[in-house]
C-alpha cells in the first residue's frame, strides 16, 4: 500500500494526535520528537509527517498515532525574501489594521474604506521616495553639479545633457521599483479550489473569515489600482517638474488625465463591490485603469524627454517638496477621520483592553510612520554617499529633501520618549510584578529550603518578566501617538531655513546639537533596517533566533491581504483550509483526533476548528500551549477574536479542550477569564475546566543524580511534560 495512502490509518484505538508547531522553526523529527520521520500529506512548504513504518522507536503513544503539520516554511523564504520583507513591512502593518478594528459592526464599511485609502497613501509614499532619490537627488541636484560628477563615470556620461533627458532616463528607476513589488505580490499560487474548505453555514465577524475567503479576486483589483495609482504619482511628479519649464497644452492635459486616474483609483478602494467574489464589470474596469495608465506614462515619458527648452535649475525638483508635504496632509486628514471614527465606535466597557478601541490607528500611524522613515534615510543615505568629502555643511554638493530631514528627527524623539517612557513604567510596575511573582512562588514552593534562594530569585524574576507583556500594548499606543506628532514635521520641509536654524532660533538650543541628533537618528533607522535584514535571515536559517524575531512577521502574515496588495501573502489562507481538509479525511477514515497546537499553531487550530464540519468536530478534540489567543489576540484583533469566539470553539468541540499555561510565559496565557479575586469563579464550570496552569519550574533544587535544578520553560513547548501526556490521555478517553 502508498504511504499516503496508508496514511489515514491510525493506532489500535483509531485515536491521532495531531501536532501544530508554533513560531519556532523546528523540523518534524523535534515536533514528533522521533528521528526517523516521514511525509504523509502536502508538499516542501507545509506538510504531515509520520514516523516512518519500522522506526524501532514506534510512532505510536498508548495507542495514539502521532502526526505532525509542519507550516513555518510558508511564511519562510530565502534571503532575498528577507530583504523584501523590509520593504514589505509597512504594507504588511496597514494591513493589519484593517483586522484591528473594534467589535462592531456598524463602522466597518467606513475603517475598511479609511483604511484602504491609507494603504493607497503608502503606495505614493512609496513612489515618491524613489522619485526623491532618482529624480531630485540625482538626476536634479548631481547631475546640475561638475563637483558631483567628478570621479564617478556611471553618473557623468548624463553631465550636461538636457534636464528633460536626464529625468527621463532616471525615471526608469521608479518604474523598476514599481514593477519590483508589482511582481512580488503577484507570485503564481495555487488556486483556492485546490484548498476550499468544507461548505457550511458560516457566523459574521468571526475568525472563520481566515480561510475561507477565495481573497485573490480582492487582492487582484487591489493590485491593479495601485499599479495605476503608482504610475499617476510618477506621472504628476514628472508633469510637476515639466510644468517649471513652463505651461504647455500638453503638460495641461497630460496633467489633468494622470489626476482623474488618481481620483478614480481611490474611489474605487471605497466601493462595495471592491470585494465580490465575481464582478466581471469591476474586473474589467479596473484592468482598463491600469493600462490606461501605463500608456499614460509612456506618454508622460515622450513628453519629457522629447522637450527641448531650458529648465530653470532651482534646488531641488519643482514640486517635490511641495508634493509631499501634500500628501502628508492627505495622510493627516485620513489618520484623523480614523481616529474619529474609532472613538465612536471604542469599546466602552470597563474592562476593555488597554488599546481602547485604537488598534487599528496605532498599526496605520505605525505603517506610515516607518514608510516615512525608510523613504527619508535613504534619501539621506544616498546624499550622504554623493557629499562625500564635503569640509562643511555649506560646501554640500547635494541635500536630501528638507521633508526628509524633518522626517529623521521627529523618528528620533518618537523613539527616544518611548524608551525613557517604557523605562520608567517598567521601574514603576516593577514593585508590583514582584509581588505577584512572590505570590506565586509562595503558592508553588512553599517549603523551598534556604539555598534554593539564588533559583527562586531567578524564577522571581522571570515571571516578573513575563507579567510585563500587558504594558506593551499601551506603549505601541504611545509610540503611534507620538510618531503621529513627529509625523507633522514634515509640513516644516517646506519652510526655506533648515531644522537646526529654526529650532535654534525658537526653541534655543544649539543647530550643532539638532545636526547631531539627526546624524544619530540617522544611524539609528541604519541600525534598524540593518537589524531587520539580518534578523530575517537567521530567522530562516536558525531556529531559535526564528521564535524572537519570527513572532511579527508570522502575526502579520497569518490575516488576508485586505487592504494592501502588496503585503506579504497570507500563509493562513492555505494552511486552515489545508488542516480542515486533512482533519476531515482522518475522521472520515474512521480515526478520531486531539488537536495539540503550541502558540500560534493554537490559532491555526482555533480557525480550523470553527470550520470543521460538525459530524467531524463531534470526534475532535483541542489542547492548546502556550496559546496567545486570549493575551494577545482578543487585545489587538477584538473583531474577530473574542468571548464569544473562544466559546464557540469550546462548543464545537464539546468542551473538549484543555489550555495549559505558565505563568513565565510571556506570551501565553489563559483563554477563559481568571478567577474574581474573592475566589469565585468567573465562568462556569465547563470554563472552569479548560485551563489549566502548569508549575514552571517543576522544582528550584537539583533533583536526585543531578547538579542543576529544573529548567525554567517559559515559552517553550509542553510536549515534554507529563501534564501533556496524561491531558492526551484525557481527551482521548473522553472522544473513545
């Protein structure tokens, strides 16, 4: 018999426990904790795996089958990948805004719509940085200067030729970054037949959204419009700088048409039929739009270069400045619409997440913030390689646009408040962390003797540590507020003194002192963008180092592009349906099923269960890890992750669920409400069942033949521990 085709069979007692890994990119040999494994189902991005027939060390654990789902490598990519995540990870945080709106259902059209025109700022943002450097930097400023030409033979063969040619040969380096992302978000994939879950009927606003969309109609317009709404941003920027030649009736009417095409795409980001399954019309209209479009840029193109006149050589591209600051304030007016929006619609409980309601302003201001930045140091970056070898400041060939400039020191005092901030409330809160922590080693080793005091001491302060993961969300609101307050210095790009002079002259501190804090700024966003390269990198090639940085981009990557098309792909549209798929054939081949998903594969499982079929989720039952879905996901994604989520998972399981939680565990947490502090309980029963708290450590002094004591876990997985055997014991009993 076919491996595959023996693979639904399962142990003596028809019971599989299947495993969902979390972050961590381990391979199936460590999540089936047997070294000889193979693969039963799916392909080299996610797949089951079994251990091979014959292992001596068996693939089965009192009569349960193991079997693994290994996912990590659809999120994972090579190293090229990493290096587009950088430029990705703004696209990737305004589209998880959209996901981050509040529970109700009456403002979703309008955050939906404020936040896709956003995500439409952010692809002019985008343009318009490649213009700042090709066009303005370069083509502009570089190429007007005989001192910026020396020496550099691959810029110098452009000295001295017309503006107009100049402009339009650089003007290929926005169209390539254009086509850059165009081609990333337009990686062939499988079709969504090929993973559709089983049809039935579905609850609204819930997390069954992930997975059962056929989203690739959506994302398919999505991509279109943007393309044109790139291309009219080039177009204008172009026409902006040709006009300073002077006004033509050409310029005029190129001019006109490339801002009806603005204007157009961002209507119809705001329409209802913008996510049909089938909209043949829409299809064919906004496929119109991009070619059009594209045939206006050729056109645009001719029309500058072709033009033969003298070009007044000012500082700086006509225009430049003056487009940017204007989308800013675009962006400003949008930002406060949905800021509006969202007090209105906030979460008014008492007991609601500290985020109020913002989530959704916090990751769209974060978004913009980070565009901003990465655009102004690479401008800054590159004029910087162009001075090289200026004295002083007033002997500078070239300067990166004054908006940039602004850009680097409002960054820098958004990120420096928001440490001293954190700082402080992590001192301030510390005292009470350390109580509570005392608390519970009281209650877990309350006769520890005396020279298990350096351990407790170290558990003490791990669990302070862990508890400090609820203070962050309010600080990520904070920095989205202050970054939105930086954010309006970009209006002062277009005053003539620079940053230093003005805030000498009004707030008095030295101009040598502002140049110095933008030099550092500057660094610092090096650092960082630095920093997320070679952190994408060890994350795909080391597994440890995957659970630490891996946390953002599989958090941003699980929910469907719904507001950017050219944010990474989601991984969870493949991998939910793929679960139910697999799980609905183990149940129909006679087995039943324990579900064990660590961290965020408690997610993955927690979406899949809502779309079992119930004649399947009647033989399933669900034990989650370190599961993130209360602590993490009902803060930040309240829409689609709540109470009344979590107790429709639990219903359709039967209550046969088991939560097992530390409390050094900085990420995971319980999934039902603690108890009130009288001591009675805050759920019924049943609730009162599903979690369950491991001690963390199992003891503070060296067992018996050992030197060490215990390892604290944290995070890591509970495969190991004998709660988790004898809790698959349970559940497996209780399906038989």
């Amino acid at each position: 018999m076919d491996q595959r085709e023996a693979a639904g069979r399962a142990g003596p007692d028809g019971v599989v426990q299947l495993r969902v890994h979390g972050v961590s990119a381990i391979g199936p040999e460590d999540l089936l904790d047997r070294p000889d494994v193979q693969q039963v189902a799916g392909d080299h991005r996610g797949g089951f795996y079994r251990v091979r027939p014959g292992n001596h060390e068996g693939g089965e654990t009192d009569g349960v089958t193991l079997e693994a789902y290994r996912w990590n490598n659809l999120p994972a990519g090579n190293a090229l990948r990493t290096l587009a995540m950088v430029i990705l990870l703004p696209f990737m945080l305004i589209n998880l805004a959209i996901w981050m709106r509040p529970a109700g259902a009456g403002s979703d059209p309008v955050i939906k719509a404020l936040c896709r025109l956003l995500a439409l700022t952010l692809t002019g943002m985008y343009v318009l940085s490649m213009v700042g450097i090709a066009l303005d930097v370069i083509a502009w400023k570089c190429m007007s200067s005989p001192e910026c030409l020396a020496g550099r033979s691959w810029l110098s063969w452009l000295g001295g030729r017309p503006a107009g040619l100049r402009l339009a040969v650089l003007a290929l380096a926005p169209v390539a970054a254009i086509s850059l992302v165009w081609g990333l978000s337009a990686r062939p994939a499988l079709p969504f037949h090929v993973f559709r879950a089983a049809d039935q009927p579905l609850a609204a606003h819930r997390l069954t959204a992930v997975g059962r969309w056929d989203n690739e109609p959506l994302v398919g317009r999505m991509r279109s419009i943007h393309v044109a709404a790139a291309f009219a941003t080039l177009d204008l920027s172009l026409l902006g700088a040709r006009a300073a030649q002077g006004l033509s009736i050409g310029t005029v009417a190129l001019t006109t048409v490339a801002g009806l095409l603005l204007v157009t795409c961002a209507v119809l980001l705001c329409t209802p039929p913008l996510t049909a399954p089938t909209e043949g019309r829409l299809d064919r209209l906004v496929s119109a739009l991009r070619a059009v479009t594209l045939g206006l840029t050729v056109l645009v193109w001719i029309h500058v270069l072709t033009s033969s006149a003298s070009w007044p050589e000012r500082n700086g591209l006509p225009g430049y400045n003056l487009t940017v600051v204007g989308l800013f304030i675009g962006q400003a007016v949008l930002l406060a619409a949905l800021g509006a929006v969202l007090f209105w619609h906030r979460d008014r409980q008492s007991d609601a997440a500290p985020s109020l309601g913002f989530g959704a302003l916090a990751a769209s201001v974060a978004a913009i913030s980070l565009a901003l930045t990465f655009s102004a140091e690479l401008a800054y970056r590159v004029s910087d390689v162009l001075n090289r070898g200026a004295p002083t400041a007033e002997a500078l060939i070239t300067s990166p646009p004054r908006a940039c400039i602004w850009v680097i020191l409002g960054f820098t005092l958004a990120v420096l408040v928001t440490l001293v901030v954190a700082g402080i409330d992590s001192l301030a809160s510390r005292p009470g962390r350390i109580r509570a922590a005392s608390a519970i080693l009281a209650r877990d080793f309350p006769d520890a003797p005396a020279d298990a005091t350096p351990r407790l001491r170290q558990v003490r302060k791990a669990i302070a540590h862990a508890r400090f993961t609820e203070r962050l969300v309010p600080l990520a609101v904070l920095y989205a507020c202050l970054a939105g307050i930086g954010m309006t210095m970009v209006a002062l790009g277009l005053l003539p003194t620079p940053p230093g002079e003005l805030i000498q002259r009004y707030v008095g501190l030295p101009a040598s002192f502002v140049d110095f804090g933008i030099g550092v700024g500057s660094y610092l966003i090096a650092a960082i963008i630095v920093g997320l390269v070679i952190g994408g990198i060890f994350a795909y090639r080391t597994p440890g180092f995957r659970r630490y940085v891996g946390v953002l981009w599989d958090l941003g990557t699980f929910w469907p592009r719904a507001a950017h098309p050219f944010a990474p792909p989601c991984y969870a549209e493949r991998a939910v349906p793929e679960l139910t798929c697999r799980i609905t054939h183990l149940v129909d081949s006679g087995n039943t099923v324990v579900l064990t998903g660590h961290s965020h594969g408690s997610v993955l499982l927690a979406a899949t269960v809502l779309q079992l079929p119930p004649r399947v989720a009647e033989r399933v039952a669900l034990l989650t890890h370190g599961s993130p879905l209360r602590r993490l996901y009902a803060r930040l994604f309240p829409a689609y992750v709540n109470d009344e989520v979590i107790h429709e998972i639990a219903d359709r399981v039967d209550w046969r669920w088991v939560n097992l939680w530390r409390d050094t565990d900085p990420i995971g947490g319980r999934v039902f409400p603690p108890q009130r502090p009288d001591g009675a309980p805050a759920a019924p029963d049943q609730q009162a069942t599903v979690d369950r708290r491991l001690r963390d450590p199992n003891g503070v002094t060296a067992p018996a033949g050992d030197i060490f004591p215990p390892p604290i876990k944290g995070h890591s997985p509970c495969e190991a521990d004998r709660a988790f055997d004898e809790t698959v014991r349970d559940l497996a009993g209780r399906l038989r």
